[in-house]
C-alpha cells in the first residue's frame, strides 16, 4: 500500500489537469464575446429603469454547446 492510496486519492492527475483545462477554456470563450459588455450596460439599464435595485451581478458559463449569461437581481421596490 502506497502512501497515496492511503489518502483515497480518487482522480488521478490527468484527469484533474482536463477538468482544469475544461473550466479555464470555457471562461475564456464566455470573456471572448465581443457584444458582452454591451448587452450587460443594457441589462443594467432596463432594470434600473423598473426597479431600484442595486444588487445585479452577471456571471458568464459555457461548455462546449453553448455560453449563458447568469444574471442575479435582488429586487427591490418598483419605481
């Protein structure tokens, strides 16, 4: 028994070094997306025009089908 399997080391290093490459290459492409900056300050816009919220935080994910823009606004009283 080698001191590494005592420990319940479960992934080996090559398969942690492609889930890690995997999450870096999909935050790349969602950050590479020329109109981003654009549709958020829209974003933005709308919904200060129609709430007084300040919380709003944007997110980008993607995988290898598709990239998603997450948006989280805490509501607050309507204008």
């Amino acid at each position: 028994m080698s001191l590494f399997s005592m420990f319940g080391n479960s992934q080996n290093s090559s398969s942690k070094a492609k889930e890690r490459l995997t999450i870096v290459l999909a935050r790349e492409r969602s950050v590479n997306i020329p109109y981003l900056e654009e549709m958020q300050k829209e974003i933005l816009q709308v919904v200060q025009k129609y709430t007084k919220s300040n919380e709003i935080h944007f997110s980008t994910n993607s995988n290898q089908h598709m990239s998603m823009l997450e948006v989280q606004i805490t509501l607050g009283n309507t204008k």
